[in-house]
C-alpha cells in the first residue's frame, strides 16, 4: 500500500498521523481538520483566561496526562527565595498555581529543579520527542520542531480549546524547505543562520508555512543548535519549523526521564526513521542558503528581519526599493539612535544578554563561557546571563561555568525568560542598547525606549569584551589569563 | 461569540509595516489575568506621543483600522486582539496578517480582512484627505468601502462562516468527542505521559 502513496514531507506526515477528522469540502471551502494534540505546555501569563473559560463553562480539562505548566514569563531571576516584589506578577503566578492545583495540571514552580523557560522544559524531561504535535500558548513553540514535532504557538482562546478537547481545528499549512548546505566557518553559528534566513524571506516571508530545514549544515547542527534555528521560525512568520530526527535525535532524547524505555523505545525509533520527507516529495516553496558563505549576522533594526553580516555597514533607507521597507528603515535607525553608513562593529553597546529560549542551553553557555574565560570585559557593559532552566543552571555550575562569568565580570541568574521581553525586573532602561541573544529586536522589546541587536552567543561573549559588536576574531588578540 | 456580518465605523490609517504585537499591547499589560479591560494598553508606547493618531480627532473615534502589510507578527498573545477590541476596533485591514494574529482575531470576533497593498493606499489617502471617513467591512459580500472605493478582500471560508453565526469553537469540537476518544485509543503506547512525573532526580 504504502508504494501507492504519493511522496509527503515531513510535516504532511505528522499532519496525516494526527487526523481526527477531516474537514469536508474542497480547496479553499475545505474546512479545518481536527488535528489531535500529544502535548500542551503551558505557561502564568497566557491560560489564567483559559482555565477562567473552562471554570465559566463547566468544562473540564480533557488530559492533564498530556498537559505541563512551568513559570518563566514572570519569575524574577534574582532572590527567588524571597516573595516576587511585583505584586500584578505575583497574581499571575499564584494564579497559575490555583489552577494547576484545581485542575491537577502538573506544574513546575519557581525554586523546583525542572522549573524555566517552557521550551528549554520540555525537550530537557524528553517530553518532547519525534512525530509528536505540541503545542503552547507561545508564539516560540517552534522550537520544539528541531525533533520533527510538529510544534506551534496559540493564543489562548485554541489553549482553553486544547485543554477541553485536547485537539485543535486547523487547515493544513503549506510547505517551505529551507536547504542550507555546506559547512559553517568558525565562530558561526546556527543563530547566524536563522538570522540570515530571516533577512532573506522576511518576517512576513514563512506565512502560513511550516519550514522545513533541511542539508548537510542542518544534520551538522546539534540538538540545542537545532532549537535555536526552530525557535524563530516565528520571526518569519511561520507557523513552525522542523527538523527531520535523525541519530543525534535519538542519542538526545535516549535516557531523558520521559523517553520511552524498552520495547516501546525500539517502536518509537522505529517510527521515528520513517519521519523524513520522502524522495520527491513536493514543497510549495523552496529557499537554498550556502553555508560556507555565512559570516556572523546581527540585526539593526527593530525587526528580527533587519539584519546584516557584522562585517558590513548600518543600511541607509535608499538602500531599500520598496517605499514601506524604506520608511521601515528611517523609523528603525531613528528608534535605534543610528546612522546609515556606519560598520556595525562601531556600534557601543551597554549590556549583553546571554539567555531566552532562543539560546540559554547548555552549548550555548559553554560557547560564550570558552570565549570569556580569563579575559576581561569591557569595564563600561552590563552583562547577564540566565540559563534557559534551573537544569541547566546546576548543570553549568558542576562544569564551573558559573564562576567563569562571574570571574569575567558577569551576573549570574536564576532560569527564565529574562530580558528576552522584562517582564520581571531585568529590563534595559530608556536608550540603552543591547546585544542580546534573543528573538526580538522590536521597539520597547526588552524595555521601554531600549535598544536591541540580536547576536549569536559567541558575538554576544566577544562583544563584551570589546565594547562594541564584535566577533570572536575581533578579540583573538586580547590578552587571556591563566 | 456576536455575530458580525457588516460593520461600518471612522477609519484609522496607521502606515506603517511589521506592527508587531509587542507595539500593539507592550509585555508589561500582559500579568492581567482579566480577559476584558485593556483598552488603555493598546499601543500603550505609541499613545504617549500625543500626535499619534489615536490622540488625534476624530480618529481617536475609530473603530477600523486601516494599517501596513504584516501585522500583528511576533508573540501569540490574544491579548492583542482583546486590547484592539477592548478599545472599540472591530475590523483590521492590512494586505498581510501574521498567522497567529489572524487566527486568534477570528476566535474573538474581529475581522482581518486582507485588502490588496495598492487598494489600502487609495484608503489611505481617502482616510487622510477625508478625516472621519467611514469605512464599511461586509463579510457577506467579502468587500470593504471607504468612499467611493470598494475593494474585495481575502477571509477563509471557515472563519468568515463562524463570525457571520457567531459561533464558539470548542462546543463546536466537542460533538466529535467520540471521534476524539476513538482516535485517543489508537494512540501508540511509547507517546510520553506528563503524570506520572519523572525527573532526572
């Protein structure tokens, strides 16, 4: 039967395993599928409303087995031991903790050793695995596409639908592959990738599509790399991205508190091998990068799609054809306080923050860490880093990561999301500017009136010994110390 | 949910690309556990400056949005939609939605309605030429008029059908719950299970 069947990517193969019902009609009258839902994550600040609409309507959560909630939006990254001194994110918190506790949703809290940001979670108990759909109010579930799960972000009216029905009505998204072959020189990253993809497509550019990444760069990659490409599928405008699973999937995966163990580990990699798109299989668009011609990539604007290569020059607004992307760019360089024309690795910074869902695991700390130890940093920058989990956090500091950026001159902070979007307390103040390792560089993002450029972790380590964006081979001359 | 099937209110032309949702209701809104109420947080940075047009006459009356291509990109937040909504917006016109933006205004009953980049600059200037302009938003016919022009736009058939009839998706999913529980046993037994929880401890 199955050589009667027409070739299906990766992602019409997740798609088709998930089917509860097919939605009738044809082209554009087709209804939704009904699309059965393996994990919902969630998270304080988007189910207080969901769980207030099942309480309302009498209805009760159809799987806590498949659900989990951890605190990350909110929680303050500093005297976690002491009561969270923002009172409107202390509700939101003991909100989150009522309704697991009424619904016996499975929660992670500030303090537990499993607690952090949603999407570090997730992957680190194995929860997330192979062919699975997850998904989470939060626009960054994308991330957990790096396995070949189909993963996405909803808003909370779908998460108060999965918790009820545990299923979600969607049209099928159309396809991309992004092919990027070749090998990445030193000192690029998978960040350097995903940031030069954007730059290429735009954020409006992956709309209604699930990317595919695909090509010897990809199969390269680990698997915190492979998250940090998967994790801003969003900023294309993508529903998700994806990741087929391969070897260094499964040796991830393999031994993680919720992998399958035994007979059911040998069916799970059973199916898991057949989770690639077929020879042949058709893609809607197609998008091809080299990777032996990416250098590190930084943006400049106040979209994840304005971007450049570190080595060139802040853009000018007659660089761009289009009259919106032109006035797009007079209003960035205005906010970011720039001037067109001028090398990116002049640009001052203020702070570097190395963290949020993008890059806070392990290899990414390890990375940053290898280039700061036993240098010095520039006596004018703020740095700070916050580990994506409070796993990772004593997983760094039984490798002393933790004394080398303190050694370095760095704050070392508890798991969360930080001064990805300051939430809690870690913001930039009014004009300062940041080299952060975030997803988004959008106005008043990290801080109102803050700036932000979104580097790799290994641009953000070099930038704060310099003072200035800068790669790792900009500071291969600095003195280290023993 | 209401029904919507035309809608007629005072045009705002915002022209501007990529507004992401992070400039339509800022993060620091979003530790309200409330589902109304955030009127005030619509584009809480921009309204400070008090030529924004929302601080403007009669536009600060608006209730259709008329805005660059691409918005409502980044976060998931439906807060996004409530604050657009909670301000008295009941249709956002752009010639591009991002995704989530676009799905969750169809859950909460405001219309994206995707006009054509060329036929928003003629409203554009209509808006701007003519403040207090009217623009009207008919799902039925699938078009919006501002003046004298008529432009079609884009909406899928599903959301279109659920605005018209206001109705609520989960009561809509929960008549195929035998359809779900029969699927929920074909499930392959090595799909992890959040409870029992396991950790690494």
């Amino acid at each position: 039967m199955s050589t009667m069947q027409s070739p299906q990517t990766l992602a019409e193969k997740v798609w088709n395993a998930h089917v509860v019902r097919h939605g009738e009609g044809e082209g554009e009258a087709r209804q939704p599928d009904l699309i059965y839902i393996d994990l919902h994550l969630l998270h304080e600040v988007t189910s207080p409303q969901a769980f207030e609409g099942l309480r309302l309507a009498g209805r009760k959560l159809r799987r806590p087995d498949l659900t989990i909630a951890t605190e990350d939006h909110n929680t303050p990254t500093l005297d976690i031991d002491k009561p969270i001194a923002d009172l409107t994110s202390r509700t939101q918190i003991f909100t989150l903790r009522d309704n697991c506790k009424e619904f016996g949703v499975r929660l992670h809290s500030l303090g537990d050793k499993e607690q952090g940001i949603v999407h570090v979670v997730g992957p680190q108990l194995g929860l997330t695995q192979p062919g699975m759909t997850v998904v989470c109010g939060d626009s960054h579930t994308s991330t957990h596409g790096a396995f070949g799960a189909l993963a996405f972000g909803i808003g909370t009216s779908e998460v108060e639908h999965v918790m009820a029905t545990q299923s979600l009505s969607l049209k099928p998204f159309k396809t991309m592959s992004i092919n990027v072959e070749g090998t990445l020189k030193s000192g690029v990253t998978a960040k350097d990738i995903i940031l030069a993809v954007i730059a290429k497509i735009g954020t409006g550019g992956g709309q209604g599509y699930v990317l595919e990444y695909r090509g010897s760069a990809i199969r390269a990659l680990s698997m915190d790399a492979r998250m940090t490409i998967c994790n801003m599928s969003i900023e294309a405008g993508a529903r998700a991205g994806m990741i087929a699973p391969d070897e260094t999937t499964f040796e991830y995966v393999k031994g993680r508190p919720h992998a399958p163990e035994g007979d059911d580990w040998d069916a799970a990699v059973d199916y898991w091998k057949t989770l690639q798109s077929d020879e042949g299989a058709r893609f809607d668009n197609e998008v091809f990068l080299n990777a032996d011609e990416l250098e590190p990539f930084v943006t400049w604007g106040t979209n994840p799609g304005q971007g450049v290569s570190l080595s060139s020059n802040v853009p000018v607004p007659e660089d761009f054809e289009d009259e919106n992307d032109r006035k797009a760019c007079e209003r960035a360089l205005t906010y970011m306080g720039l001037t067109g024309g001028t090398p990116m690795k002049e640009i001052r910074v203020d702070t570097v923050f190395l963290g949020s869902c993008t890059n806070s695991r392990m290899e990414d700390l390890r990375a940053a860490a290898e280039i700061v130890k036993g240098r010095e940093k520039d006596p004018q920058i703020r740095m700070i880093v916050v580990p994506g989990s409070a796993r990772v956090r004593l997983e760094a500091e039984a490798e002393g990561l933790d004394r080398i950026f303190k050694d370095f001159g760095a704050e070392w902070r508890f798991a969360g999301c930080s001064m990805c979007l300051g939430m809690n307390p870690d913001q930039l103040a009014e004009g300062e500017r940041c080299a952060s390792t975030s997803n988004r560089n959008f106005e008043g993002r990290q801080g109102k009136g803050g700036r932000t450029h979104l580097v790799s972790p290994l641009v953000a380590a070099a930038t704060a010994i310099r003072g200035t964006l800068a790669s790792p081979s900009d500071i291969a001359n600095t003195p280290v110390s023993a | 949910m209401e029904k919507v099937v035309t809608h007629t209110g005072i045009g705002v032309p915002l022209r501007q690309s990529n507004i992401d949702t992070d400039q339509i209701i800022p993060a620091v809104y979003l530790k309200r556990i409330t589902r109304t109420g955030f009127e005030d947080a619509l584009f809480a940075g921009w309204r400070r400056d008090e030529n924004f047009i929302l601080n403007t006459e009669p536009y600060n009356k608006g209730s259709v949005l008329v805005a660059g291509p691409d918005f409502g990109t980044g976060s998931s937040r439906e807060h996004a939609v409530w604050a657009l909504k909670d301000y008295g917006f009941k249709a956002v016109i752009s010639a591009r939605f991002a995704d989530i933006f676009r799905g969750n205004s169809g859950k909460q009953g405001l219309v994206a309605a995707e006009v054509a980049q060329s036929d928003i600059e003629l409203i554009w200037k209509e808006l701007e030429n003519n403040p207090g302009t009217e623009v009207t938003v008919n799902l039925d016919a699938r078009t919006v008029q501002c003046g004298s022009i008529v432009a079609p736009f884009q909406i899928d058939d599903y959301t279109r059908w659920r605005l018209m009839e206001g109705l609520d998706d989960i009561g809509l999913t929960l008549k195929q719950e035998a359809d779900i529980t029969s699927f929920e046993a074909t499930r392959p037994a090595f799909k992890p299970q959040t409870l029992p929880a396991r950790t690494a401890d």
